[in-house]
C-alpha cells in the first residue's frame, strides 16, 4: 500500500513535517503575525523524534550501530522516549540515564517503552559522578556493544533540525518569516533551524529562549561560562549547566530569560486561547514572545514562528497539576480566581 494513501510501514516514517499553526486569541494585543511550529504532532509527542532518528540512522550508515546493541542516552524525558521509540522498531536495547527534575509521566513512558531508565539527581554540577552525564558514561563504559548518543555535544542533533525542521518552516512561512523564537537546551533544535533558515535569508532574527538558573545567555554575551548563574530551577528541557556543544551561538542573535512561573501559566493560557495542549517549555516560549513584544522586538509587518517542542501530557504531575502549582507558589491572588472559577464540581 501506497504512503500517499496515509498507510505508512512503521511509526518512524511519520516523523517530521508537523503542521504550523497560527496563533490568534494569545497573540491579539500583539503586534505582528504569530505561527506555532506544533511538534507534539511528531509520533512521540515531541521534536526530539527527529533527533533520535536522525542520529541513530546515521550511527546505523557509519557502522557505529550493529544488530542487538544497546543505546544509551542522557535526557529530561522527552529525547529519552524517541529513542526507545525508534529502538523498540529497530531492535535494539535502550538505557537511559534521566534527570530527577523530569516528571514522573515521563519516567513512566520511558518504561513502558521498554527502556532501562536511571534517575540521576538534577542539582549537582555536570562533572558529579552521580550527574546524568557521568551515570551515562560510566553505564557505557560498563556495558559492552552500547552506543552513547551523547546528545548534548553532537553536531548530528543539529544537522538533524537543518535537514528538516528548518526547510519546513521556510517552505510553509513562503520564505517570509522574520523572526524565529525557539527554546535552548542542548541548541540543537534552535541552532539546525536558524543555520538554514539564516543561508535563505541572513537578516531574520533568531531569539534562543533560557531560563533563570541556566548559563546560556550569559555566555552568548560574554563567552564566559559563569557558575553564579547557575541555581536550581523547574522547567525541563531549558538552559543548561554546561555549555554544549551542540549549540551553535553564531547564528543566534539574542537570548531572552524567562520564569518559571510565568511559563507554566503561560502554557495553560495557549490551552485555554489556542485549544493547543502543550508542555513547558512551550508556554516558555509563548511568555518569551510577549516579554519580546513589550521589547519592541516585533511590528505589523513580523511573521514570528515560535516551535511549540511537546506535549501537555507529559507535564499533568507538573504545570497541569493544580496541587503542583500551589506547592511550587504559583497561584498568586491573580491566577487563583481563574482556577477556583474552574474548579472540578462534583455531582452526589
């Protein structure tokens, strides 16, 4: 049967070619044209599929990979859950070293996926043995026939976003986006984008997206990697502790900061604007966009697209859970008259 008959072979061949979506009700008192790249539409729910397969076919290419190997992997989940995605198809066996700030949603679907998961302590410094990076070497060193992807400084997970992510947006946008604003953890998604994207047309913006706690932006600005910014903070999958290499600083323009808080109660906004049921870090991104906007960044004549990187429901322990949200002090006298205006009614 015929692909172009929507019959496909495997999960695999649906990754990629996600829809974008214009924003309309969040983006109202915006000025410009708002288009969410919506890549909870890839098969695991996140733009990390793209990554996973991308660079485990070339591993497979370069003979790096062989039947019955082990893959083994650092992740906040959602890397994690695209590789055991594409390891269940492929056959191989799937180890991963994740950190404690990722959910418990998340570390349950890595298990259910068939994956050996190791939950590693989030606030430790990279070099601690009981990192998620040291864990991952060391369960590579002691595993024999195991791979380490490595993802936080491999150039693959930006050629992965080159090859893909970026023509799509080009092509869709008619070549006419302006800016693009995209969240930075490993970079790759951000630094593959912005790479092709600046080859059509060097004068559009890349705005990279980082949390308070993270040292990205500093060192986008000073080249200097400073220990002071770093301080525990909630979101996962934003900023980093390290510097990795998998960021290419070059073809970003700015980084903008964002909240926590802000961006959990951004992203339930998009939900209840948009009908667009998205994780973390892309109420990160959406609050980056407004906090731009007060900036002056944008005006009637900017198409901005903002990448939407997941899906709410890996996040309903987290920013989805009212009870999550009050312990963390998020429901200020602002935001607590709209949730008790929604609360649950239960019928006796």
């Amino acid at each position: 049967m015929k692909k172009n008959k929507q019959v496909f072979n495997n999960v695999l061949e649906l990754v990629g070619n996600t829809p974008l979506i214009k924003l309309n009700k969040i983006t109202s008192s915006l000025k410009g044209n708002y288009f969410a790249k919506i890549e909870s539409f890839n098969p695991g729910h996140s733009s990390k599929d793209r990554i996973a397969l991308y660079i485990i076919e070339e591993a497979e290419r370069k003979g790096i990979l062989k039947p019955g190997d082990t893959i083994i992997e650092t992740t906040s989940g959602n890397t994690g859950f695209s590789i055991a995605m594409v390891s269940v198809i492929k056959g191989y066996k799937c180890i991963l070293a994740v950190s404690s700030k990722s959910s418990a949603d998340k570390i349950d679907m890595l298990k259910t996926m068939g994956a050996q998961v190791y939950v590693c302590p989030a606030h430790v410094p990279a070099d601690d043995p009981r990192s998620y990076y040291e864990v991952a070497k060391r369960l590579h060193r002691e595993t024999e026939g195991s791979v380490y992807i490595n993802q936080y400084f491999n150039e693959l997970n930006i050629d992965a976003h080159y090859h893909t992510t970026g023509p799509e947006i080009w092509n869709q946008t008619e070549g006419k986006i302006t800016h693009l604003v995209a969240c930075s953890g490993t970079g790759g998604t951000i630094s593959g984008i912005a790479k092709y994207l600046k080859e059509q047309n060097k004068d559009v913006q890349v705005i990279g997206v980082d949390a308070y706690g993270s040292v990205i932006k500093k060192y986008h600005e000073t080249h200097e990697f400073d220990e002071k910014e770093i301080y525990p903070y909630r979101i996962e999958g934003l900023g980093k502790n390290l510097i990795p290499t998998a960021t290419d600083f070059d073809v970003i323009d700015q980084f903008i900061k964002v909240t926590d808080e802000e961006s959990a109660h951004t992203a339930r906004e998009i939900a209840k604007t948009e009908g667009l049921f998205v994780g973390y870090t892309s109420g990160a991104a959406m609050q980056a966009l407004k906090q731009l906007n007060e900036e002056g960044t944008f005006n009637e004549n900017s198409n901005v697209v903002v990448v939407f990187p997941d899906h709410g429901s890996r996040y309903m322990s987290k920013i989805y859970s009212d009870s999550w949200m009050n312990e963390q002090g998020f429901f200020d006298s602002q935001h607590e008259q709209e949730e008790t205006a929604q609360s649950i009614q239960y019928i006796k």
